[in-house]
C-alpha cells in the first residue's frame, strides 16, 4: 500500500478539524510517518491546525451579535474590531460557551468579572460583551493601551500580568491567546 503524502494528511487533517472543530497537532517520526492528533500524548507533537473554539457545539455563522457589540463598543470606547476579535477567540461567537475554568458567553467572562461589571446573566449577549468591554477599557487604562498586556491581563488576569513583570505571563495558554487575538483584531481593522 502506498504512503500518502503530506500535502493529502494536511488536507485530511483540515477536513478533519473542522468537522469535529478541533486542534490538529502533528509529529514526525525518525522514519518519516506523520502522525495526527487533537489531543497529544507524548512529547514532538506540533500544533499544525489551530481551531479557536474546539469543543464547542456547531454554531450558525450569522450568530454574531453586531448590536451588542455596536452598543459595548461605543460605551465603553473599545473598538468593535477588538471586540470581535476577543469574542471570536474566546467564544468563537457562541453565547453559551463554557470554559473548564468556568468563564462563560460570548467574552467568557469568570464570575467574579461579571459582578465587578454589573453582569447578572453571563449568557445575554448584550451584558456579556458590555461587561467584557468594560472589562478590557479598564485594563488599557491600566496597562498603558499595550494591547499584548491588555489581552494577557484579560486571559491570565491582571494580577499574573503585574506578578510577572508587566509581561504576557509565561503560561502556554496566554502566550497563543495573545497572538490569536491580535492577528484577528488586525486582519479585522
């Protein structure tokens, strides 16, 4: 039987992701054969394919809550592109999304965010993304506008941001949060 080429396992692997929506990692073995996974093991493996919101039920791509968002941005002074981008990355525009952690709607907002920010239903897309908005205001004032800051403070929290030195902190999470994050606010604006 014949090997299959890279380029076949690279479109498998897309194929694959975005059906079941999830991460593709890859890894090569000392005699050339790629091997596939959404959940590596072992060490070696690489992120080949990175899916925002793996694990999250299949979403209707119209669900994007433009009047929300219209609304936070323009009272909170963030930009709906940023918005857009946080939601995407956080949610993938899915306003029942739960993290493991417990961070929930469509800017995943941890329960004591959503107090500090008037939040009562973190599952309304309107006091989610207001309080989301209110939320990263409050960090580009404290954090000088530095969006990379800003962006780790909202993933790791604001304490681990100081506790490290005003750097993204050194967690894996944060350090591909921030990226992720940044290249679709600009691929956006």
């Amino acid at each position: 039987m014949n090997k299959p080429s890279t380029a076949s396992l690279m479109i498998a692997a897309l194929l694959l992701s975005a059906m079941a929506r999830a991460d593709v990692y890859v890894r090569e073995d000392t005699g050339g054969t790629l091997h596939l996974t959404d959940a590596p093991q072992e060490t070696g493996f690489e992120l080949l394919i990175d899916v925002p919101d793996a694990g999250l039920p299949p979403l209707t791509p119209s669900v994007i809550y433009p009047d929300s968002i219209a609304r936070a941005a323009r009272a909170s002074g963030v930009d709906p592109h940023l918005l857009h981008a946080v939601i995407s990355v956080e949610s993938g525009h899915n306003p029942r999304a739960v993290s493991p952690k417990g961070a929930a709607g469509l800017m995943q907002l941890m329960p004591d965010t959503a107090r500090r920010y008037g939040v009562a239903d973190r599952f309304d897309p309107d006091q989610n993304v207001m309080g989301g908005a209110l939320y990263l205001r409050d960090l580009m004032l404290r954090f000088d506008n530095r969006l990379e800051l800003v962006l780790a403070a909202y993933n790791a929290g604001e304490g681990a941001v100081e506790r490290h030195g005003r750097v993204i902190p050194p967690y894996a999470e944060t350090r591909r949060y921030v990226p992720r994050v940044i290249e679709r606010y600009r691929r956006r604006m």
